[in-house]
C-alpha cells in the first residue's frame, strides 16, 4: 500500500478506530478534540458564536469581512454516526469559513446508538430549516446555501439533499461530500479489500451501520435517507463536489454515488485522491496534501455560491 509520504509518516501514529464502546469512544474522542481546541491559537479574523435553534445546537463562524448577506455552508461533523461534536469539526469549519469568506454554521446533531436514525439526520435537516428561517438574523443568503461534511457527514449531507428535495423543503445550491458514508450494504470491492488500513477500515464501518441503524432497514420507508447510495431517483439534487481516498472502504460507494448523480443530469466534480486515507484531510490537516485538497474544495464552494 503506497501512502503520500507526509501521511505515511503520520499513519503509524494513528490508533485503530474500534466502535465495540461507542460510549467510551465518543468520549475519549471528545476529550481530545476540546484539548486540540484550546490549543489553538487566537483568531480574530473570524467570529465563533455557539447558538441554540431550539433543536441541534450551532457553531457559527463567521469572517470579519464577510458580506452581508453572505453565502452560507452547513457543515456536519463525521463519526461514524456516533461520535463527533462541535469541538471535533472546529478546525475544518474554521478553515472553511477563511478559505472562502462564507459563513459556516456546524451542527451538533444527535448521535448513535442512545439516538439511531433518524434522529441525526432530523437535526440536520432542522438545522437547515432554521437557518433559511433566519437568514436576516444571521446576516447569510438563503439562496446560496450549500451543505458539506466528511464520512457520515457526508452521508448525512447527501440525505438532507435528497429529504430537501423530496419534502419541498429549503433549496440547497451545492454539495459538498468528503469520503461520504453511504451505503449500509458493503458489497463494494474497497469495502472488501481495506480490512487494515489507517484511520478507519471495513471493520469499523461494519461496527458502524447497526449503531446507527440496529434494525437494519426494516420499516424505512425510505431507506435512502439512511444509506443514499440506495436511492433510485438522483435527479433534481444540487450539483456536488465529490472527494474520496484510495486506501478506503468507503471510496467505491463515493464514487459510484457521484456517477450515479453525473448519469441523473446532477452537475459534479469527482476528485479521487491516491495515496490517502479517510478523511485525511481531517486526521492530517498539516500534511501538504491534506493543505492542497481543502483549498480545492474552498475553491470549488467559491465557484458554487
């Protein structure tokens, strides 16, 4: 397995992602993030504010210079559906927020197992409901509004499109899935193959998707709401920008979902990236190209909104 040398480096550091006590995991995790948080040092170009909507809790972050109204980007925090937290996603949202000049509004949705779907997807939708609510209050433009995410993120971000559409609901302009969760199935060759390899692998996709759907999809109407990837109808959904990793169990479901929505008229731009892992972007912001795939996707937010 070839790795870009930076995350090489960084990949023998990586602890194996083990689901077998979300609980225990989740809050390790959030420990970790809070620290990584604190450590950080002072920004002044951006304005943080957390904020209660009456359902999922927000972070916003908006830039000093940002227009008003300004383009607005919901982003949802990955996991694995269930573990994640404002704290966890703070760097990405911020890097955002200066990359593009948008405002970027986090969302602390609901988590697996205490809260299987569709609790999580629900806050995310809510969350996308509220904002356009209060587009005025929050200074943003309800007509260039974009969602994004990494891993289930991601996926929940592709849900809330096709909830979104399907329900008449707030018009998103774009999409942005970063190694997005989507299929429940597992049947892809990546999710065969990637059984030891850095930052998550087949296994701990497999501990993942009876946390967040413990009675499989029996009784879902609309099971695409869970696992997108099952979706028979693409069409009619924002155009969307697509990253997947080589050395991942979730990169064959992300690309056949961006296929998927290039064969239902759905404007997209696929970037598979070889030498990386889940959400390197994420697990290794230092690394060079971790630096390079986020300004390509800041930029194609700018070109988006």
């Amino acid at each position: 397995m070839w790795l870009d040398p930076e995350l090489a480096e960084i990949a023998a550091t990586l602890p194996r992602t083990d689901l077998t006590d979300p609980v225990a995991v989740r809050e390790a995790a959030l420990a970790a993030a809070r620290a990584a948080v604190a450590a950080l040092p002072a920004d002044d170009t951006v304005q943080i504010t957390d904020l209660e909507t009456g359902g999922p809790r927000v972070r916003v972050y908006r830039p000093v210079d940002a227009d008003a109204p300004a383009p607005v980007v919901l982003d949802f925090h990955g996991g694995g559906f269930v573990m994640g937290s404002l704290d966890s996603e703070h760097r990405r949202a911020l890097d955002l927020a200066r990359r593009t000049g948008f405002v970027v509004i986090s969302v602390d949705y609901r988590l697996a197992p205490e809260h299987p779907f569709p609790a999580g997807l629900e806050d995310c939708y809510e969350a996308l409901c509220w904002t356009v609510e209060n587009a005025t209050e929050l200074g943003v433009d309800p007509a260039r509004l974009a969602v994004a995410g990494g891993s289930a993120g991601g996926g929940l971000a592709a849900a809330v499109t096709l909830l979104a559409r399907d329900r008449g609901g707030p018009a998103i302009a774009f999409q942005l899935l970063i190694c997005p969760a989507l299929d429940d199935r597992m049947r892809t060759r990546s999710a065969a193959s990637f059984t030891d390899v850095p930052a998550f692998d087949s296994a701990a996709a497999a501990q993942m998707w009876p946390l967040y759907l413990p009675a499989g999809l029996d009784g879902v109407d609309e099971p695409a709401y869970a696992a997108p990837a099952r979706a028979a109808d693409l069409s009619g959904l924002p155009p969307a920008y697509v990253l997947t990793a080589e050395h991942d169990p979730l990169r064959d479901e992300g690309n056949r979902y961006a296929l998927g929505l290039l064969d239902a008229g759905v404007p997209v731009e696929l970037h598979h990236v070889p030498g990386t892992f889940h959400v390197f972007d994420h697990v290794a912001p230092d690394a060079g190209i971790s630096r390079r795939a986020r300004a390509e996707m800041a930029a194609a937010l700018v070109r988006a909104l």
